[in-house]
C-alpha cells in the first residue's frame, strides 16, 4: 500500500491589529490616563478605532512632553501609573478602541538627578552597571576627560564657582553628595576613602573608630572604576559593596553623637577650602563644566544639542532588554496594541532596531519569530517609525514597520495648497520686503555649518578623532591632520542631501546609500573649491572610501563600518537641527512651506506628485500614519491652510505689505547693528498675524502668543539673538512691535480686513485637506483639537488644553441634527464656520465612512481623478465598494472672491470622471446622485457644499 503524503500546512500567524485611524492624546500631570479615560466616548462616537498616547513612561517631573524619559521600566507614576495605564486600557478595550503608544528608544533625560541609572553612572564610573547603557566616549582626545563624563551644568567658569563656595559637600545618611543649587551629583564611593579616613582620625581608639576605620577601608578597597576588565558580576558586586558600607555608615552616623559632629566638621573643613574641595572633586568620574563653553568637548552623545537628554546604545542586546521589558509585558498583556517610535534616525542600526522589536513583540505574544522576508502585514505588532523623508527619498522596503508617522504625508498634502503658478512672484515681494536674496538652500547649508560649529561641536570633535585613528592606520593617509579632517567632516555633513543613509555593520547598505555619498562628496569638493578653501581633494576620496566601506581586507572594513554608523547618527541631528531649528526661521518666503516634512525650496505640491505618492503609499505601506498637525509641528494645519492663500493673492499681499510698512518702520528700535527688528522677522510676524488670527475674532491673549511665537523664531534663527547668547534689547523690540501693531487700530483694522478675505479660502483649504487626510491611503492621525480649527503656533502653543466638554456637545448637536436632515446642517455649519462645528462634521462623517468601509479604506486600490487644476480628486476601489474624494484647492484663484465657497455655478462646465456609474452619497451631507455614464458634473457634486465623500451605494 502506497502512503500519500500530504504536502505540510502552515498555521497563519496573527497578524498586528492595524489602526483604521487613529487620535493622539499629549499625556501630562495636568491631563493624566484619568482625564484620558474621560475623553474615549467622545472619541469613540467621533470614530477613531485607536488613541495613541504621548510616551507613558516615567519621565523628569514636570514634564509636559514625556519625551526626557527617565526609566524606560515603568510606567509614569505621575500620570496615574501602570495601575492607570490598565485602567485606561480596560475602558478602551470595552469601547472597542485600542492604546498605542509613543517609545522613545534612542535617549534619555538625565536632569535635575532623576535619572537613577545616569546618577549610577556618575558615581561609578566605567565601572557602573549601566555604564554600557550611554553612548559615552570614555577615551577622548582630551587626556583631563578620560574615564569621566563631562557634565555642563555650571553657570560660569568652574574656577569661580568654586571659589564663590557655590559647590558644597553634603551628606545624606551614610551617602554623600556634591550641591550646585538645587543639583546633587553622587561622589565615587572609593574617593571617600579619605575623608572617612579623616573622621576616623578626629575619634578617639573604641568600638566607633573601629567601624569606621574598617569603613574606610572598604571604601578603599573598591575596585577602581577605571579597571578595564570588569565583568557584569565584577560591577554588580562594586555597586552592592557600595551599599554594604553606606548602610554602616548611615547606621554608625545614627548611633554616633560624635561620629555624627567629626563628619559635619570633616565637610565644613572641605567646604571652606576651595583647594582642598577641588581635590576632592577632581577625582570624581565627572568633569564638571561651564554649559556654554562645554559642547565642544562634551563626550557623550545627546539628542540633539540638548545636554540633558543623552543618547542610549540600543544596539547593544542587554540594553534593549531593559528598555523593551516593560513595553513587551503590556503588549503581552493586550494593554498596548502598537508603538511609534520617536526619532529612530538616531539609532545605530534602526533596521536591526526594528527587527530585534517585532522579534520580542513575537514572544511576548507566544508567536513565531518574524523572518526576514515576512509580509508586512503579517508581523505581530503595529509600528510606525518617526522619519524625515526628503523630496523623492524612500522609506527602506526592508524595514519591519508599518510606515513613518506622517511627515511626509503631511508635507505633500501641505503643499498641494500652494498655487506653484506664483512662485517668481511671492519670492519676488519676500526679496524686496526683507533684502534677502539667497535662495533656501544657502540657509539650509549655513545653518547646518553653525550647528557643528556652535550646536554639536563635539559630536563632530568624536567622529574626526574616530577617522584620525583610521587615517593613521594607512599609510597612504596618516599624515592628514585632526583639523583637517574635522573640516571635511563638517564640509559632507553640510550638504548631505538626506537625513542620514543606512549602512550596516555586515556591509549591507540600503540602494542608492553610495549614490547620496557620492553627491555629498562631489558638492562638498566643489564648495571648498568655491570658497577658497585649502582642503586637499584626497581627505575627501578618503572619506569617501570610509563611508563606502571601501577597505582593503576585513579588519580595515569592520573598522570603517564603525566609522560609517556613527557618522550617519550625527548628520540626522546635524540637519534636523540646521533645518527645522535654524534654515526654517532664515528663509520666510512662504510661512506655510516651513514644516517638518516639508522642504521650502519646493513651492508646493502638483496634484499629479501628490496622486503619485499616494498611490505608492496604497501600494507598499498601507499602515503608515497621515498625519495633518502633531507636537512638533511649527504651525497648526489650519494656520498653514490660511498662509498657504497668499500663495494666490500675490499682488494683493504686496498692497497690505505696503500698506502696514510705515507703521512697522514707526515701531522699530534703533541699534548698534541696525533697526529691531530685523525687516525678516517682521515678515514671519506678519504672515503668523495672519494665520493665527482667531476665526472667532477674539483677540484675548493674541499678542501673548504672538510675541512668544517671534521670540522663538529670533532665536532658532540664531542671528540677532539665539538660546545661548540672548540679547535683551534686540528681543525687547520683538515685543514692542508685537503690542504695538496689535495696539494700533489702523493695523488690526486692515489684518481684520484681509483676515475676513482669506478666511473661508482658508477654511476651504482646511476642510479640504481634512478629507483627503481621512480617505487616503494610510491610517489618519488626528491630533488632540485638530478635529475642529488648529490655529496654533509652535510649541508649547500646540499643545495648550483641548475643550473637550465644547467638543462634546457639538457632536452631539452633529449626531442628533444629522439624522434628521444632513444637508440642512451641513448648511448651517458652513455658514457658521468660524467655531470649527463644519471641520468636526467633516472629521466625523469621514470617519463614520471608514469605519463602515473597513477594507476599502485599509486596503482599497487609489486612482487619480482629473477634472481641474483647483481640484484634488482620487477613487478608493475594493471589489464593489468604491469612494470618491472631491477636495477643492486653489479656491480663491477659483472664485476670484466673488463668493467665498467654491459651490455650484462657479465650477462652469468642469466635470468629474468617475470610475463606475450607479448612484453615490455624498456622506457628508446625505445627498444622493444618480451617474448614469462615466461623468459628472462638478456643479452637481458641489452644489451646496464646497467638498464631497462619495460612497457609491
């Protein structure tokens, strides 16, 4: 008998819940899981499926962010704790949502001492538990800084501060501590050794002079936390040791009226002697240091140039371990449903980051390890990865994630808005107002150039120490010198065309990574050449041959690619910070253009761009996140939407700038470097005047915000005044002009003019972009408000209070009248446009569709449909379902301010193809069309409302 084998069957693997949209809530003290809890009815009568949380780990007190996470291992206690977290979860899960959360893998906060792990470091050293936790360079090229960290927390020279006694030894029980103000710095337990042994000195022979003596002993035989061959068990030892003994010595202090007086005495004697007290701080395994002179020495990596926020070394094993135990334990626990990640561009290896993620996702969850090429849509958690995409650059195909979190999205929907017809013409009145004819580029490769040079000198200093040792190893290059090197460094950095490339330590590199080193090198050379500068071509072919990993034998390979990863982790940093922090506040041509996603030297988005990136998205990332406004964007999206008018109004922007200049040049200050302020900021101020106008015509508190916003404009700009060397008077006429425009009723009177001719274009704008957010391809992010007008600036301004009890009941008012008769409110809602009750109809008709179309917005097909250049238009297609987007732009151009809304007759004879007849409704106001060919027209679509969401029926 022959035995048939059956060919093996394969369990299908869970796959990740994937959001259909998603709302994300800014958690704080103020706003904790409570208050969270409090808001999910309104959001689940809204329609989102999943509310996605600001990071919920414990954090530097205060914080109004989350993002200085202090301990990756437990909930913040200060939001309710876990004990919250779960109540928020189980409340969610019997409404039918799900929590995402923001993870913040690449740094940590380490100020003010509430950083147990980095308060570890400092009192260990090398030889701490967590000293593998911190990208710190232990042997720099400085000899007074090796083996210690250098800490810049002083406020002047520390000479000077220690002679003005602002630094004192204190003693807390058995453990000592170094105050500067309200800061405790830890002291290395074995440099106590000493002072012990002068206490011991002032007993007389007893019991007490004994344990003392044997305490200071102790002390002294520590291992050194220098000692290079440590191993894990070494240091745990040293650190429980350390307890063993400032137990004794807590308990003996206790016991001991008089060991108790010669210690107070041993430490007043230090703290009167700056000499003695030097000594003492001098062998600590910190430096410490005055914060402006210090960044070009620091040596442990940073966020950014942001000295209490210090870089994790999440690549190695035993630290994500740590960070991802408590993460994985509610994924396992279905508290946690998916994760976005911040800043993931400041990983070493983010590929390997994503795979060592899902990888532990899959076995808290008991499921198979992903494999390499597993299916997208088949790995066990939902991520999406915070990423910076430029113009024509692609998410890496073979990342374990779902998407990015919307930045790119966001820049191509944001610069559909703009009328691209009129570039010549706005960059015209931007040259003339304010003298500056450089194009953005020249900002954006000066900023860049200032932040290595001001910002993260040090960072640079590492990596050119990093290629010096690498020059050296080579004959054919040692002779280049450290200077040099830096030069070249920062020369690559300057004009690097991405945020970062993605070589890998095997040698693997992402398709086209060489194309954008080569670019880099070429212009770089060509700059020097420019500029005059004596830099030898070859320290440009060498590091290029590093970059590329091009080495002779393996060894030489593996230490390139060492080179490679770090160099790629500074030059994200380098060009977040030279360009959304420095180049966005230098270049104003067009307000609305300058945001984080977007790049100012493209004068918008053409709709054929935007339908092509769309239909990609639908293709190969389904899950990534749209996102409209966020935290870190520098305007709300309806702030944008009103700026992005003046795109088509030039000669009419140029008639109020004209108008407005004599008041301006009234209000100036006169300085030694020229009147304040600069022609510049006047320009970003009025055009922000105009884009937070408040809809409702409430002034109150407008000049506050205002005057904050141009203040933290001057300063990222870093021209006439910057964070770390402000000047007071320059910054003064900031505000006067502020309040005195604003106090000028001949100014609020024309603003108010042209605020009420713009405004329902820009509304129009806001609307339109809403819809599109909301039926695209990709999972819709709402950002807390957004569902109603977000005219906010940048932060804090964005993350002020929501008033979700006005929110409520305008739902509520939608839910009830929509019933009864859509169109009618739809009607109503327009006409009253100005308190945001239209935006949240739109919000919620559009994701009422999604949540009755799961799979047709999840993973219906996108065709663009072409009808006029002042429409945006595309079909969602899923076996027989089919929706149709119609989203107006350019409506002022359109109207010529005929009418404010682009409604009926004004769309002539246009008609709008459709990719099937049948009848369709128009979700957002019930009404239904009959399409008996493949045609209609546009004045039929648009007839009482100026946008549509057709859902053939």
């Amino acid at each position: 008998m022959t035995q048939v084998l059956e060919a093996p069957t394969h369990t299908p693997q869970p796959a990740a819940h994937i959001p259909s949209s998603t709302y994300r809530l800014q958690l704080h003290e103020g706003f904790d899981f409570a208050a969270a809890r409090r808001v999910l009815p309104y959001l689940r009568r809204l329609g989102v499926t999943d509310v996605y949380l600001s990071p919920i780990w414990t954090s530097t007190p205060g914080s109004t962010h989350g993002y200085d996470v202090t301990d990756h291992a437990e909930v913040n206690p200060r939001l309710g704790g876990e004990a919250g977290l779960r109540k928020l979860a189980d409340r969610a899960r019997e409404l039918g949502l799900r929590l995402i959360v923001d993870f913040v893998p690449n740094h940590m906060g380490i100020q003010g001492g509430h950083n147990p792990y980095w308060e570890d470091v400092l009192m260990h050293g090398r030889a701490s538990r967590y000293a593998h936790f911190f990208d710190i360079s232990w042997q720099p090229l400085k000899r007074a800084l090796e083996n210690k960290v250098l800490l810049p927390t002083l406020g002047d020279q520390y000479g000077r501060v220690l002679e003005r006694g602002e630094l004192r030894l204190e003693r807390d029980g058995g453990r000592f501590f170094l105050r500067y103000w309200e800061r405790r710095l830890p002291i290395s337990p074995r440099s106590l050794a000493a002072l012990l042994a002068q206490v011991a000195g002032r007993l007389s022979p007893g019991p007490d002079h004994a344990e003392l003596a044997s305490i200071a002993r102790a002390a002294a035989s520590l291992p050194r936390s220098t000692s290079s061959d440590l191993t894990d068990a070494d240091r745990l030892a040293r650190a429980e040791e350390v307890d063993v003994i400032a137990r004794r010595l807590a308990i003996l202090a206790q016991a001991s009226r008089t060991v108790r007086e010669a210690l107070d005495s041993v430490l007043e004697t230090a703290n009167g002697d700056p000499a003695l007290l030097d000594s003492l701080i001098q062998e600590q395994n910190y430096r410490l240091a005055y914060w402006r002179v210090a960044a070009e020495q620091i040596n442990y990596r940073r966020f950014f140039d942001i000295n209490d926020l210090a870089a994790l070394r999440m690549e190695d094993p035993r630290v994500f371990a740590w960070a991802h135990a408590k993460l994985f334990e509610l994924v396992r626990d279905g508290v946690v449903s998916g994760v976005r990640l911040d800043h993931t561009d400041g990983l070493y290896d983010p590929a390997g980051y994503f795979r060592a993620l899902q990888r532990g996702a899959a076995e808290a969850l008991g499921l198979p390890a992903p494999e390499e090429d597993t299916p997208r849509e088949a790995l066990p958690l939902y991520v999406v990865a915070e990423k910076i995409l430029e113009p024509g650059e692609r998410l890496p195909e073979d990342w374990l994630v779902h998407g990015t979190t919307g930045y790119d999205f966001l820049g191509q929907l944001n610069g559909v808005f703009v009328d691209g017809a009129n570039e010549e013409e706005m960059t015209a009145i931007y040259r003339r107002f304010t003298g500056d004819r450089d194009p953005y580029s020249e900002h954006l490769y000066r900023g860049k150039s200032l932040i290595q040079r001001v910002s993260l000198p040090g960072e640079v200093n590492v990596l050119a120490e990093h290629l010096e040792r690498l020059a050296e190893a080579d004959l054919r290059f040692r002779d280049f010198t450290l200077s040099a090197l830096r030069d070249v460094i920062r020369e690559v950095i300057a004009v690097f065309p991405v945020y970062r490339t993605y070589v890998r330590a095997d040698g693997s590199r992402e398709p086209g990574d060489n194309a954008k080193i080569e670019l880099a090198i070429r212009d770089a050379k060509a700059n020097s050449r420019r500029g005059n500068r004596d830099l030898d071509p070859s320290l440009f072919d060498f590091l290029e041959a590093v970059l590329k990993l091009g080495a002779p034998d393996e060894a030489t390979r593996e230490r390139y690619a060492d080179f490679a990863l770090k160099f790629q982790q500074l030059t994200g940093p380098v060009t977040a910070k030279g360009a959304e922090d420095t180049a966005f506040y230098r270049y104003g041509r067009l307000l609305s253009l300058n945001e984080v996603g977007s790049d100012p030297a493209h004068f918008g988005t053409p709709p054929r761009a935007f339908h092509m990136a769309a239909r990609d998205r639908a293709e190969h990332w389904p899950g990534a996140l749209l996102a409209g406004s966020t935290h870190d964007t520098k305007r709300g999206e309806d702030t944008r939407a009103r700026i992005s008018v003046l795109s088509e109004m030039p000669q009419t922007w140029t008639a109020y700038l004209s108008g407005w200049l004599p008041l301006v040049r009234a209000l100036e200050t006169p300085t030694e470097l020229g009147p304040a302020p600069s022609a510049l900021d006047v320009y970003l101020l009025l055009q922000t005047a105009l884009g937070a106008y408040p809809l409702g015509g409430r002034l109150d508190g407008f000049a506050d915000r205002l005057s904050d916003y141009l203040l933290k404009a001057a300063r990222e700009a870093k021209l006439r005044t910057s964070w770390a060397a402000s000047d007071s008077e320059y910054e003064g006429a900031l505000d006067r002009m502020v309040r005195g425009l604003l106090e000028n009723e001949r100014y609020l009177e024309t603003l108010r003019e042209l605020h009420i001719r713009v405004s329902p274009y820009g509304a129009q704008n806001g609307l339109s972009a809403t819809l599109v957010r909301l039926t695209a391809p990709g999972v819709p992010d709402t950002y807390q408000g957004s569902e109603g007008w977000n005219q906010s600036l940048v932060d804090p301004d964005n993350r002020r209070p929501v008033d979700y009890s006005s929110y409520t009941r305008t739902l509520a008012r939608i839910e009830r009248r929509h019933a009864e008769n859509e169109l009618k409110l739809a009607s109503e809602l327009l006409a009253g446009y100005e308190d945001g009750g239209v935006k949240l109809l739109v919000s919620w008709a559009a994701l009422q569709a999604r949540a009755e179309h799961p799979e047709l917005f999840g993973h219906g097909s996108y065709r663009p449909l072409g009808a006029s250049r002042h429409l945006l238009a595309f079909a969602r297609e899923h076996g027989d379902e089919l929706a149709v987007t119609v989203a107006p732009r350019l409506t002022y151009s359109l109207t010529r301010e005929k009418t404010p809304w682009a409604l009926g007759e004004v769309w002539g004879n246009r008609q709008l193809s459709l990719p099937r007849p049948g009848t369709y409704e128009n979700v957002l106001t019930g009404e239904r069309v009959r399409v008996r060919g493949e045609k209609i027209a546009l004045a039929k679509v648009l007839e009482d409302f100026p946008l549509a969401l057709l859902v053939r029926r």
